[in-house]
C-alpha cells in the first residue's frame, strides 16, 4: 500500500469512526493531511500502521468527581485524563474545567499536545484532562473542594515519572495549589507531579508569563523572517486569560500597541493600547468580566459579541480564547482588518475555514502546537528544576523559552521548506517535525 492508499483509508476509518467526536476528528484530518509526505519517504510507518495506531490514545481515564456546594447541595460532574502517547516522556498536559469539556474535546487538546512537546525539544509525551466544572461564580470555598475531590480519583494515576497534569482553562495558581495540597496530602510531598505551582514550593518564575511570552518570541520569528519587527505594529487579541494578558504584556513591552481583549460576553477596543496593570487587577485579582475594563479605562469601550466581527486597522492577530474562535466570517473581517500574521496563543482557535481563507489572502499563520508551546517548554523546565531541587532566576528561564521558541520556528520552517518546499507553510511544518520524532520514537520501541 503506498502513503497516499494508507491515509485515504485512514481517513476513511476515522470519518466513521470519530463522526461523534468533531473536534478529535478535526485534529486528525488537519494534522493527515500534512504528513503525507513523511509517509511517502518512510514506507516502514505505513507497514508499522503507525498513523491508526497513534490516534488511539494510550488510556482515557474517566472519573465522577461529587462535591459539596456552599448550600450543602451535593454535586457531581464528570472529568477525564487522557494519557495519548508516551513515547518520548511521560503524559504531559493541563487540565481544564469548563462546561464545554467532553471526550472529544480532550482528545484534540491530547492530539495536539503529543507533537507541541515534540517540538519544544525536552522529553515529555502528551496529556490532557479535564472536567465539565464550571469555576465561573464558585466561592474559593466550593473551588478547593472541587478540587480536592478530582485529585482524590487522579492521583492514582499520576506522578513525576508518570504524568504531569498543569493549568488550561479554569485551572490557574490557586487550582494548581489546591490540587497539589490533596496529591501531598495522600502521597507525601513530591512537587514534581504538577506543574504550574506557585513559587513557594517548587513553581518557576516565568511559567506564568510562558505561554504568552513564547507565541510573542514566535510571532518575531515570523516578523523576522518577512524582514519586518514587532515595534509600531497594531495588534489584536482575543480572550483576557493567563495568555491574552501575558501576549499583550510582552507585545507592549516590545513596541507593539494591542488594541484589544475579549471574553465570552464581549470584547473591548483601547485605542491607546492596554492597560496591563489594569487588566491584570481586573482578571487575576478581582475575577471580574471584561466589561469593567472599559469602565475603569476612559480611552476604552466595551462591545457584546465576538471581537473578530470588528472592523479595525491591525497588522498582527493572537486568537487566544478557544478552539474555533475563528469562523471564516471572522477570519474575512481580519483580511479586511489588514491582518498580515497570526500566532495562535490558544489551542486550535481557527475552524478549517477560516484557516483557508486567511491562508488564501496570503496571511501567515503561526499554528498553535508551535506558536502557543512555549507555556509547556517551561512546565517541562519547572519539572527539571523541581528534580534538581533548584531554582533559576527568571532571566534564565526567559532566556531558556527565547531559545526554544526561536528552535521551534527553525524546526517547522526547515520542515516546511523541506517537504513542502514553502518555508512558510508552518502548519504542515509544525505537524511534521512534531510528528517525525514521535515517529521515530514509536517505531523503535516496537508494537507497543
Ligand atoms: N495547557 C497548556 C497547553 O495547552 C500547558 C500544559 C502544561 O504546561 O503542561 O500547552
């Protein structure tokens, strides 16, 4: 059978076989329809059926996890662990509690994560977990007992040389911290079993700022290779979490002026640029909606609805709220908003659609497993620290994720360049350089 045979009836397989998993199902098909070619030079991964076998995750754990509410209400939810692939290192990957998460949703974020920490070149394989909680509205109270209750089930099956779970969406500091407390709790200390912690007992300096920082120290790579720099640029951001704030933190400090921020009510436009102090009381200390930005901030305004139907004067796009923030709709506006370069913070942020339209207009899209990698480069960093039982400067961290990420934009350009012979074609570069070393990996520790 040759390559194009084997991931035709792939694809096949899939489409029957994932057609109640759309996310999952979405990741697969972005991810087969770039590494034909690797399979047209490795014959032996297509007799080893390395591609079927790599989409079935290794394990899924699903667990109830009951709580108490401050009412004394007793309450249940549902949450998952996806252990993916273990070829290069252990389980690697956050967790995130939202009411949207479900076995499909984990799974994309598992997929993705395999070949993200491929890339950032340490040895960790892929995770992901998760829960359909809703932290919104929960007293600190109901969120510890939550907590408390997950890791009760999870700590089972985790550990330093196992798997290590992190922050995603609704899960931050305090739920790390709380998390960590119970795993401690029932296995006496061993701080290398998550990371994301706080600094007191064995978090790194910089991992809060990591992942927006990096798709920052990316999006330059981009700019770099184009012959232009970041200073005078005006960009755009979606989302007002952990990423957006520290995408816009890092952008401003470089020159850039970013204009705007979002959550799910709404999005607010600051033409003078945002206020970091501002939105980082408003997010992380007051755990307030976006809306009151604008009313704090004279030189903003706040609109309901989706921040990529704006019509704005911008080069630069850093969707980091969800998966398939982006429409095509959306991603039309952007071409028309003078969009140039988009360096996804979030996780899948663009549908297909919208993902060709922009390619169409000849946009350049920095793909999330590359762009937003940087906040696991220094997860995988904070867990060296933690088994050396040191701690190094924030500097040296930063200077440890600038390298990474400027590693990772060679890793996929040359990739591109090399079977696609368009170097800026770092979607099917990122799959294919995340992928050969996992493949490799796969292939030499046999049928396992
Ligand atoms: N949730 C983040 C991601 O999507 C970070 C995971 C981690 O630090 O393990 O990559």
């Amino acid at each position: 059978m040759n390559a194009k045979e084997y991931l035709q009836e792939t694809r096949q397989l899939w489409d029957k076989k994932y057609e109640q998993e759309p996310e999952f199902l979405q990741v697969l098909h972005e991810f087969v329809d770039s590494v034909e070619p690797v399979f047209e030079e490795h014959p032996e991964y297509i007799e080893a059926n390395l591609l079927q076998i790599l989409a079935i995750p290794e394990r899924i754990i699903e667990f109830r996890v009951p709580w108490m509410d401050d009412q004394g209400k007793a309450r249940v939810n549902t949450a998952f662990r996806v252990q993916f692939n273990s070829a290069i290192g252990p389980y690697k990957g956050g967790l995130r509690f939202h009411p949207t998460v479900n076995k499909s949703i984990l799974k994309f974020l598992g997929f993705e994560q395999i070949f993200k920490n491929s890339l950032t070149g340490l040895p960790i394989g892929g995770g992901k977990g998760g829960s359909d909680f809703d932290p919104k509205g929960k007293s600190d109270q109901e969120i510890m007992r939550f907590c408390q209750s997950f890791m009760t089930e999870l700590q089972k099956y985790i550990g330093p040389d196992m798997d290590v779970p992190a922050g995603d969406i609704g899960v931050g500091a305090r739920e790390v911290g709380y998390l960590y407390g119970q795993y401690k709790r029932l296995n006496g200390f061993q701080n290398g079993v998550i990371t994301g912690k706080p600094l007191t007992y064995g978090g790194s300096l910089a991992r809060t700022q990591a992942t927006g920082y990096g798709a920052v120290y990316f999006l330059n790579n981009m700019l770099a290779a184009k012959g232009e720099a970041i200073e005078g640029k005006r960009i755009m951001i979606s989302g007002a979490g952990n990423v957006a704030i520290y995408a816009a933190e890092k952008a401003q400090e470089l020159g850039a002026t970013v204009l705007t921020v979002s959550d799910s009510n709404g999005y607010i436009v600051d033409e003078e640029g945002i206020d970091i102090d501002l939105l980082k009381d408003v997010k992380e200390n007051r755990r307030e909606r976006i809306k009151v930005y604008a009313e704090e901030r004279p030189s903003a305004s706040y609109y309901e609805g989706v921040v990529w139907d704006h019509a704005i004067d911008v080069d630069v796009a850093m969707p980091c709220a969800t998966q398939n923030e982006v429409k095509k709709p959306g991603a039309e506006q952007a071409v028309k908003n003078g969009v140039k370069y988009v360096s996804e913070g979030a996780n899948m942020p663009l549908d297909k659609a919208a993902t060709d339209t922009l390619l169409e207009a000849g946009v350049f899209v920095g793909p999330a497993k590359a762009a937003n990698a940087g906040g696991v480069a220094v997860s995988a960093l904070e867990m060296s620290q933690n088994s050396q039982r040191l701690s190094w400067t924030f500097d040296e961290v930063d200077q440890k994720l600038q390298d990474i990420m400027d590693n990772i934009y060679q890793q996929a350009t040359s990739a591109a360049e090399k079977y696609t012979n368009d170097p800026y074609n770092l979607i099917a570069g990122a799959n294919i350089a995340g992928f050969s070393k996992v493949a490799q990996a796969m292939l030499s520790q046999g049928l396992v």
